[in-house]
C-alpha cells in the first residue's frame, strides 16, 4: 500500500467523515449534560504521544543513524508535520480546563497539599508553561523535520546532531512538567518521581508501534535486507516493553512499600474497583503477550506479523492513556460512556486521516536506498 494510492486517499477521507461524526457525537454529549472533557483529554494525549514520541525517534535517529529509522521515517516526519494539528486540538482543554483540574476549581485552596502547591498548580503559571511546551514542541519539530534521517555509513553534519542531542533533552524536559501538569495534577496529593520518564518510554513505544505499521504498509516486497530491518524494530520494540514494565512495578512498589494514604488512594481506584479489568489488560498487552511474541526472531523478521504485535501495543497505549485519565472521574468503576467514542472518533480520526495524508506530500517509497543499507 503506498500512501498516494486511492485506496489510501479512500482510508484519508474515511478517517475525516468519522473525525465528523465522531465531533457531532461529542455536541450531542455535550447537550445533554455528559462531561466530555475527560474523553477528550485521554484521546488528545494519546495522538499528541504518538507525535512527541516520533519526535524523540527523530532525534535519536539523526545521532545514531540506521536502516531501521529510515524505515520507521515516514511515520515519525509526518507525526512532526501534526504538532500544529495538536496544539489546535488542544484548545478546547485549554479553555475550559477547571473542568478537568480540580486545584484550578480552587481559587484560594487552604489545605495543606493545595495551598503547598499553589507555587506550581496557579492558573497563569499553568498556561505560561503550555505556551512553553508548545513553543518548543513546534520549534524542534520545524527544525528536525527539515533534516532528513541520514542513510547508514552516510556522514552526519555537526549542526544537525546538535541540533538532535539538543532536542532530545528539550523534549525530555517539557514532557515530563507536561505529564504533571496535565495528567498526574488530575489527583494532586498523588505524586511519582518516576512517572514522566514513564510517559516518555510509553509515548516512544507508541510512535515505534505506529512506524513499524506504517513501514509494513508501505512496503513493497519482503526481502532479506527489509526483514533486517524490520528485526532492529522489533529488538527496540521489545526492549521499550520490557523497560516500561520495570518502571510501571517499580512505581507501584515503591508506592505499595510506603503505604501513604495520599499515594495508594490512586492505585486502589484503579486496582479495588471494577477498573482493575482494565489494568489486568493494560498489563497484558502492554508487556505480556508483545514480550513473548518479540522474543521470537521469526516474528520480528516478519513485517506482517510484527505489525499485529505493534497494533496490540498501540491499542495497549491507548487502553493506558484511558487508565491514567478518566478514572478520576468515574471513581464508581469501569463505565464507558458514548464521549468516549465521540472523542476517538472525532481527535483519532481526524489525526490519522491528516496523518495519511501528510505520509503521501509527496508520494514516495520510504523503503527505496533504505532496505539495501546495512544497519
């Protein structure tokens, strides 16, 4: 399949018909007095992961080069070119943002954790520092995106690795005050010292998830040099696996060994009511079923079936996001509701059909001078 086809022009405009229905669903939600926010944000940070994520690749790739960041290339350059898409769907969190923080809801909080953080958890402070992070997001995807991935053995000039070694500590930084401010202050006693660098592995492991299906979809034929390359995705995909599960038990028993009410209240919503299905399945195909398949090197030399590894992950990212998320606002357990729906439909679809649509400005094969390169 190669992105300028019609079949994938079909899938495009698919994805923005479904991205209109889905947004009519969120207005008829919202009429009828439904809370359609916590939809909306879970669905916004899992498609702004997948765009950040990317933007880690990139970098990353512009330091090390690859046959396997060339093949993952189109998918990471053109989640770059969808940052301007993100920082517009983010506006309608933006304006109405008490909705979803309880510390914004208090104007003067005088209990103790509140009035502790007020310092950091203030209105203004809260919008200066989005402005930042998307600043610096738009800036350093500008700048990456206009550096193609370097060929394997090719030479890499110094201001383009500056550029990426530069970028990589930036993204690292906003990521990690952006996860606080808009996923961990959903709860603000709660607190994890190690839950940015875990929203980072979980944003790279989806943007890995989603080049390694853009590459098998763009592929044209199945040869030794593209199941090379194809085997570098699935070790890095396996690797990610594995070092998100460590961090995610390491969270929950160093929060289990303290046993401090202020701590432990996040996990017993998400473990002692009906939520704990969700995180049974979070576990499973987050870390238990991708780490068994990707110890096979068969499976990960084949494009095809990799590929399902990386859907079930990226179905897996998105089950986590719901989990960190809506939660906090349906405390009485797992209830999916028809904003839910409404906002995959109406944020996902219309990410993915710009999505498609970028991959084929202009058309052309991402594998062509990519499979024929050694690592």
């Amino acid at each position: 399949m190669a992105a300028a086809t019609p079949a994938a022009r079909r899938l495009a405009a698919s994805c923005l018909v479904a991205a209109g229905a889905g947004l009519l669903m969120l207005v008829v939600v919202g009429r009828g007095g439904q809370p359609w926010l916590p939809s909306y944000l879970f669905v916004w940070l899992f498609v702004l992961g997948l765009s950040l994520g990317s933007l880690a690749w990139v970098a990353v790739h512009n330091l090390t080069g690859g046959g396997w960041g060339r093949a993952a290339g189109p998918f990471f350059q053109a989640a770059l070119r969808l940052f301007p898409l993100n920082a517009l769907l983010a506006l309608p969190l933006l304006f109405a943002p008490a909705a979803l923080l309880p510390w914004m809801r208090n104007g003067d909080p005088d209990d103790g954790v509140l009035a502790a953080q007020h310092w950091y958890l203030n209105s203004t402070f809260f919008y200066v520092r989005a402005i930042i992070y998307f600043a610096v997001w738009l800036g350093l995807a500008r700048l990456l995106s206009e550096r193609a991935p370097p060929r394997a053995g090719a030479r890499r000039g110094p201001s383009a690795q500056a550029i990426a070694a530069v970028g990589f500590v930036l993204y690292a930084l906003t990521m990690t005050f952006a996860a606080v401010d808009w996923t961990m202050s959903l709860t603000p006693p709660w607190h994890s010292t190690v839950f940015g660098l875990l929203i980072g592995t979980g944003q790279a492991l989806s943007a890995l998830a989603g080049g390694i299906i853009g590459a098998a979809a763009l592929a044209h034929k199945v040869d030794v040099p593209l199941r090379r390359r194809f085997h570098d995705l699935g070790n890095l995909t396996l690797a990610l696996v594995m070092v998100w599960a460590y961090l995610a038990l390491m969270q929950f028993l160093i929060i289990w060994i303290e046993d401090l009410p202020d701590e432990i209240a996040w996990f017993l919503l998400r473990t002692r009511t009906s939520w704990s299905a969700l995180t049974s399945f979070v576990v499973v195909a987050h870390f238990a079923l991708p780490f068994v398949f990707l110890l096979s090197r068969g499976a990960k030399r084949a494009p095809a079936l990799l590929a399902t590894v990386a859907a079930l992950v990226l179905l897996a990212c998105l089950a986590d996001s719901f989990w960190l998320v809506v939660p906090n606002f349906r405390p009485r357990g797992f209830e999916l509701q028809w904003s839910d729906l409404g906002a995959l439909l109406a944020v996902g679809g219309l990410w993915l059909g710009c999505l498609i649509f970028v991959i084929g400005r202009p058309a052309a094969d991402p594998l062509r001078g990519a499979v024929g390169q050694g690592t």
